[in-house]
C-alpha cells in the first residue's frame, strides 16, 4: 500500500522554511558581524608595536618557547583544543587590553599590586648619615645614581632608608622590616659583627652588603680589598719619602674602616704608629 503526498502541504512546508530562512539569516548575518568584526580588531592590534608598525613579536615570544603544546596541556591540565585557543587568542585579548587601558590612562595601582602579588617591586638602600648636618653627605651620589640604574634595569625602583648617627642600626632594620616596603635590602655600611645580618636572615628577605663578611654565615656582598688598599697607599707614600703619614677614617666601627687601618698598621712602622680620635 504507497501512501501518496498531498502536494497542498509539501508546498506549505517549504512556504514555512522559506519564510524562517527570510528572518533568520538577516539576524545571523547581524550576530555573525557582532562577533567577528570585534574579533579581527583584535587581530589587527595584537600585530602592532607600540610604535604603531605591525610585526609578528607577539606570537614569536608564545609560538618560539621551547616547550610544545602537548607538554603544556600536561602541565596545566587542559585539552589541546582549549590550549590551542588560549595561545592563539591569548596575545590577541593583552594586546586589546594594554591598547585600552593606554587610552583610557590607566595605570596599575602600586599598593593594590604589592597587596595582590606579595611584591613592591622596590629594593631599599640602608643608607646611613655621617652627621645631622644638612647637604653632608653630597658624596653619596654616585652611589645612589648607580643603584638606581641597576634597579630600573630590573623593573625594579629604589627607595633610600636614611639613619642618623644616633639611631640603633638594629632597632631601625626591624622598624624598615615590619613596613614590608622592599623586597630586597642594600646595607651600604657594615660594622664589624654586624648583628642586622642575623636578623636579616631570621626574616627570610633577600639582601645584599657593601662589605666583606667577618661572620661565619655566607651571604652576597659586593666589597673593595680596603686592607690592601691602604697598605699600597701607604707603601707608595713611604717610598716617596714620607715617615709621617696619617690616616683618616670615618667611622671607628665602620668594617671598611677597621680593614684600611689594618693594612695601614701592617705597612707602618711600629714606632711611627699613633691613634687620634675626632
């Protein structure tokens, strides 16, 4: 038994697709340029430099990177195809974020960041005063100017923590400690003994010191030979003729200090050898 069409309801049934196709290609026509046109945008910006040139840097840094793609979804624990999006798609949403927020003025708050990410992105130099007068110690200059250079080399800012003469070097370093204002410390003076090193060390905050340890504990320094210096000093002065030569120092505890007089007691004869404190 073959059971025949009606061909009244074939014909009203393509009537019907024919009018769905009619209202819905014009909205997918619109939604389709909604998402795409938004997208190629992105595209366009991800290939341009901040000097407005286009270039391929961006997807050289991700696509150049030793590791494969395969290692990645290992690692990060994510299916090849969501990585494969992340990579592809990932320059393009940072460089539409950075070209926005340019625009826009936004600059990242410093407090917010560091409370976020546990890190001020500042090191701190423990810069010591020699007296309380103003414009003493003009000669330190250098010396800043120096830091600060190898800091920004780094992304990193410098901030000076200053000490008068009268301050407990130990009771100031807790007080910079518990400001949680740096991330990495620069003492520029050691004594000899220096107990702010145990200390240092007791906070687990990274540091470094101008000065040679005299300390059974290893930590980075950056430091001069002071003793053999003021020996040469000395020598070269007494080859030249000189039988009272004196030494000037500037602090008595100064580690730097009690290495130079050591070299300079070593190379002058005992007799000549007097001390005066100023």
């Amino acid at each position: 038994m073959t059971i025949a069409a009606d061909p009244v309801l074939a014909a009203d049934g393509r009537r019907e697709r024919r009018f769905f196709l009619s209202l819905s290609l014009p909205a997918l026509f619109i939604v389709g340029l909604a998402a795409i046109l938004p997208l190629l945008s992105i595209v366009r910006q991800s290939f341009l430099t901040t000097a407005g040139e286009y270039s391929v840097g961006n997807y050289e840094k991700v696509l150049s990177s030793g590791l494969t793609w395969s290692a990645l979804a290992t690692t990060l624990e994510l299916s090849l195809g969501t990585l494969v999006a992340c990579i592809l798609l990932g320059p393009l949403t940072a460089a539409r974020v950075k070209e926005v927020a340019k625009r826009v003025g936004y600059v990242p708050d410093h407090h917010g960041r560091a409370l976020k990410t546990g890190r001020t992105m500042t090191l701190t130099a423990v810069l010591p005063m020699e007296t309380s007068d103003y414009l003493s110690d003009l000669a330190k200059l250098p010396l800043i100017e120096g830091m600060t250079l190898a800091a920004r080399q780094t992304g990193y800012s410098l901030s000076i923590y200053s000490t008068t003469p009268g301050d407990d070097p130990v009771e100031s370093m807790r007080r910079l400690l518990q400001a949680r204002t740096a991330d990495g410390l620069i003492i520029t003076r050691m004594v000899s003994g220096d107990p702010r090193v145990k200390l240092l060390f007791d906070q687990a905050i990274p540091f470094v010191t101008f000065g040679r340890p005299d300390l059974d504990i290893a930590y980075p320094y950056v430091d001069i030979d002071n003793e053999q210096i003021a020996y040469d000093a000395t020598r070269r002065l007494m080859d030249k003729g000189c039988r009272r030569i004196a030494l000037q120092l500037l602090v008595p505890k100064d580690q730097a200090s009690a290495t130079r007089l050591a070299g300079y007691q070593e190379r002058l004869p005992r007799p000549a050898l007097r001390s005066t404190n100023r």
